[in-house]
C-alpha cells in the first residue's frame, strides 16, 4: 500500500512568494496533519485536519492555510514568505484524531 | 513550542553497544510517542506508551515513563549501524488536542 506522499519534494521561492505543497494520506486516513521542521529542530505542528474540518492550529501567523479535500489530500499554503519560513514541511496522516503518526518525506522549501 | 526536550543531544556509540535517550516534558499528555528520522527524511514511528503504562518493548527496544518525573526513556540494545538517525520524542496530551509536541531530538550515530 502506498504511504503518504507529498509533492513536491524540493523547490525554491524569493521571498514574498507563495507556495501551495500538497500531501495524499495513506487510504482510510481520515486525518492529516502539517508540521514545520526547521534544520536541527524537531517538527512543530501547524494544522490539523479531521473528515475535512480543521481541528487544531499551532502557533503559526494567517499567512499560513490549509485546507481538506473530500478525497481526505490536503495542500499547505504559505503567503507572503520569510527567509525563515524555509524548513521541511512535513504530512502526517492517521485513521482518526489519536495514535500514531505516519509520516510523508516532506517537502524541502527553500526561500532565498 | 517544544515541549519535550531530550537528552543527550548527541550520542555517539560503537555497533553493538545499548544507546540510551531520555526525554522530559511539561504538561499532562494522553500518551507518549518515540519516531526516527534519516537525515532530511521523514519521521517513522517506533513505538507508544500510553500514560498508565510503565514500559514497553518492541524489539530491540525498550521504552520507560515516568508520570511523576515527567520523563520518559528509549534504550536501543545491541545498536547497529543501520540504527544511526535522529531520534524525536512526541507528547499527545489528549483532551481534545489534536497535536504532537516533539522535542529537539538527540542524534545517535552508531559506529561501525
């Protein structure tokens, strides 16, 4: 069975630009998640999505969306990008609200 | 924010020797998560402790938690090179949080 997958896997933006990644959840995932690992820290939470309603956001400002398909993929969309909003940008899915995490290979942004 | 916080924050071993991490954190959680990450890759699950667990095992691993202390440990015994990674632990605090708080990881490097 196919994992989660994420695309794309690198790209490079200037800053002010935006950036929509996209994630597919394993099948029968209802749930996705989205987190930001900056080099040399662990991953921390943006969003999270259940049956395609958002269920929790960490502390990440408006310029910062996601959203749910009915076919349970999600796309992350940064506005407006900051040097620092370079990071991997990580897709995590799991059948319900609780559990482990099965995670995507992330997409590398880069932002010059 | 990190709510974890693991330690060593590097650790460097020889092939067949046990490899321990800790990990300490803050608030109530629901269960405790440990996951590995390949350089640059995605995290992978390894194993969940549930908060009125003790310990579990799973394989070479063996996993503590101590409510109390608000602490929680991986012992990794007869480490291989294949085991050298990342390692990240991830607290869900349950209660309607949908999030895991990951620490900033401890790097296990196992030599040959």
């Amino acid at each position: 069975d196919a994992g989660v997958t994420q695309s794309p896997t690198h790209l490079i933006k200037t800053r002010g630009q935006h950036v929509t990644l996209r994630c597919s959840p394993i099948s029968g995932h209802k749930s996705v998640s989205w987190y930001q690992q900056v080099l040399g820290q662990g991953p921390q939470f943006i969003f999270q999505y259940y049956e395609k309603e958002e269920r929790g956001r960490g502390n990440f400002p408006d310029r910062f969306s996601a959203r749910q398909f009915p076919n349970y993929s999600s796309e992350l969309n940064v506005n407006a990008l900051l040097l620092g909003d370079s990071a991997l940008y990580l897709c995590a899915s799991r059948q319900g609200n609780t559990g482990e995490l099965f995670f995507g290979e992330g997409s590398r942004l880069t932002v010059l | 924010s990190q709510q974890g916080e693991e330690d060593p924050q590097a650790l460097s071993i020889q092939e067949g020797e046990n490899a321990t991490m800790n990990c300490s954190y803050k608030t109530s959680i629901n269960n405790l998560q440990w996951y590995r990450q390949n350089s640059g890759r995605g995290l992978v699950h390894l194993i969940l402790i549930r908060s009125n667990e003790r310990e579990k095992h799973s394989g070479r691993l063996r996993v503590t938690l101590d409510t109390s202390k608000k602490s929680s440990s991986l012992l990794i015994t007869a480490s291989r090179a294949a085991d050298t990674a990342s390692y990240f632990c991830a607290t869900d605090a349950g209660a309607g949080s949908y999030q895991l708080t990951f620490g900033k990881g401890t790097k296990l490097s196992v030599i040959p």
